[in-house]
C-alpha cells in the first residue's frame, strides 16, 4: 500500500497528558521523536511540537493521523499546524515515500517498537 510518510514517532496527547505535562493544548500529536532527513525535519517541526491539524483537518489521535495518512501520497505537499512552546505556527511538508523513509526510521530508532508514521 503506497501512502503518504512525516517521519515521526507520535504520541496521543489526553487531557490527562496535557495537565501532567502542563502542554498549551488538550488534543493532536505530540511529537515524540522526527526521523532525521524525513519530510518532518525538513519541514522543520521537532520533538516536543504538538500537531492540531493537516491539510486543514483537524487531528486528534494517532488514528486520524494514519488516516490521513493513508489519504495522501508521497509527493503530495500539506499544510501542518502545530504548536511549539505555546505557541501557534505553520509549515508545509512534501510527504516520503513510507517504504523509502521507513528505513530511516529503522536506523534512527533505539529500538523496534517505537511505531513511525
């Protein structure tokens, strides 16, 4: 199945999550870890970076993220709205080829069982 690839490791971010963590939103994506030279870094976002919507969606879970995901190829260019620090910003991200940059997140991982997307 071809599909559209960020390169990075997401968490869910729960109400519970954003109080322990006192993070600026109560939902999207935290980015755990971005897979060096996928389109996440080269699109600039980072560890810690909350993700709320792409392409205008909004996305709240892993799952949503996947779907999303699974709705885009590798070449499309979206829009990524995220919060860093508190603060709302932007970028575009040309999305990878998932079998392409899923090697890298092999390499770049510590171990196997962190889920790239």
């Amino acid at each position: 199945m071809i599909r559209g690839f960020l390169g990075i490791t997401p968490k869910n971010v729960t109400p519970a999550l954003a109080a322990q963590f006192n993070l600026p939103v109560q939902e999207g994506i935290l980015v755990v870890r971005v897979i060096a030279e996928s389109s996440a870094d080269v699109a600039g976002l980072e560890a810690g970076d909350i993700i709320v919507k792409l392409g205008g969606e909004p996305i709240i879970n892993t799952g949503e993220l996947s779907t999303f995901l699974l709705a885009h190829l590798p070449g499309e260019t979206i829009d990524i709205e995220f919060v860093r620090l508190g603060v709302a910003s932007r970028a575009e991200a040309v999305l990878g080829d998932r079998r392409r940059q899923a090697a890298l997140a092999v390499v770049a991982l510590d171990t196997c069982d962190e889920k790239a997307f």
